[in-house]
C-alpha cells in the first residue's frame, strides 16, 4: 500500500518544478501532504502568476499551469486533469506551514518521504539546524529522525561555503539533496523538457513510475 508523500513548498526561484511535481504525484494517484511557506506562496505569484492565500489554498490554478514557454508532450493535458480528479477526490491535504497540530509533524504518521521542492537557503539551515522554526523544518527533522526520504531541491548559484556546508550535513543526516540543474542530453525542445527532467530524478528516488523522458542507454552512447 502507497504511503502519502509530504510536499513542501518554499521560497526558493524554480515554482514550476513544485506544480509539476504536484502534478505528477496526484495523477499517479498518491496522497499528497502540502504545505507552503509565505515566501514559497509570493514565489509562486511572482513566477506562475497563481495567488495562494495561506489560510486557505486553492490549488486548482496550479495543477493547471504549464511552463511559460508553452510546450507541452502529448499526454500533459491527461496529467492534468487527473490532478484535477484527484484533488476533488481529497487525495491533496493542506496544512498551514505554523500548525504543529498536524500528522506530518509526528514520525507516528507514516510516510514514504518528504520533499521539498525548491527548498530555500534558510529552509535548508533551519533543517540541519533542527530549529524547528515552521511545519515545513519540523517536518523534515520528522524524516531524518525516522530514517525516512528527505529530498531537498535547492536551486540557487553561486552557493555561499555555509550553504555547501549545510548540504554536506544534511546528506550526512540522511537526505537526499537533489538541486535543479537539468540536463541537456534527453532532447530538449522547450522549456517543459528541462522541469522534467528535474521532476523525473525527483520521481526515481521516491521510486514513482514515470514516462517523463527517455533513459539513458548503453547504445545511446
């Protein structure tokens, strides 16, 4: 049986990989727990255009969206409209990143990992800091703690040696950091290729099936 997977969104650039991701899980129908920082909730206006109020989100807008640039493969529309069915089914949960009174602030509730997805230079020392600041950071520390999948995905340039040295102690702690660099060797057409190629890698190691891109084999070399 599926485990519900948590989402964190945060105030990194690089909101269009969170509503893909978003996208992808509802429609390979898993549970999935999301809640968003306030700067994650201005990022996603800034970059999407999609205005979320924290009390209470409307996620809709965002399983709708689709990469500026407009390219698009065969079956997204499918994509999206099973997201679609899946949060009218109730298969997304919401909570507010300030509510401790929640499951995933428990490692009694049982996940099959946490992703956060862009993760913020602050969000990612708040974790290996285990400050606990918001739901998001004592979520994570949750992960770690249970020994469960942390997938971080920072997407920032240059990095500072503090941040280097937060992601050398969170993947000693256990989690996976996974940062958003796509790569150029699938075929890329547009802009959709290259978020699918960072949703892809953040797909395998949650072990979801996908048809994101093609793999690489010993016979393409």
């Amino acid at each position: 049986m599926n485990r519900p997977i948590v989402l964190a969104i945060t105030g990194a650039s690089g909101a269009i990989y969170a509503a893909r991701l978003l996208q992808l899980l509802l429609a390979n129908e898993r549970i999935v727990h999301v809640t968003v920082s306030p700067s994650g909730a201005a990022v996603v206006k800034q970059e999407l255009g999609i205005e979320m109020h924290l009390e209470q989100i409307q996620f809709a807008p965002l399983l709708q969206t689709t990469v500026p640039d407009g390219t698009c493969k065969p079956n997204d529309e499918a994509i999206r409209m099973a997201a679609c069915q899946a949060l009218e089914q109730g298969r997304l949960v919401y909570h507010r990143y300030n509510d401790y009174f929640t499951p995933i602030a428990s490692g009694s509730f049982l996940t099959d990992g946490m992703v956060i997805c862009p993760c913020s230079g602050s969000t990612l020392a708040g974790v290996v800091h285990a400050s606990s600041q918001n739901l998001i950071q004592r979520a994570a520390e949750v992960q770690l703690k249970e020994k469960r999948r942390l997938i971080l995905v920072p997407r920032e340039t240059p990095l500072s040696v503090f941040q280097l040295e937060n992601m050398l102690r969170a993947a000693q702690a256990g989690a996976i950091l996974l940062p958003a660099m796509p790569g150029w060797y699938h075929g890329v057409r547009g802009l959709s290729d290259l978020v699918d190629f960072v949703v892809a890698r953040i797909l395998d190691h949650l072990q979801i099936e996908h048809q994101l891109m093609q793999r690489w084999r010993a016979s393409d070399l």
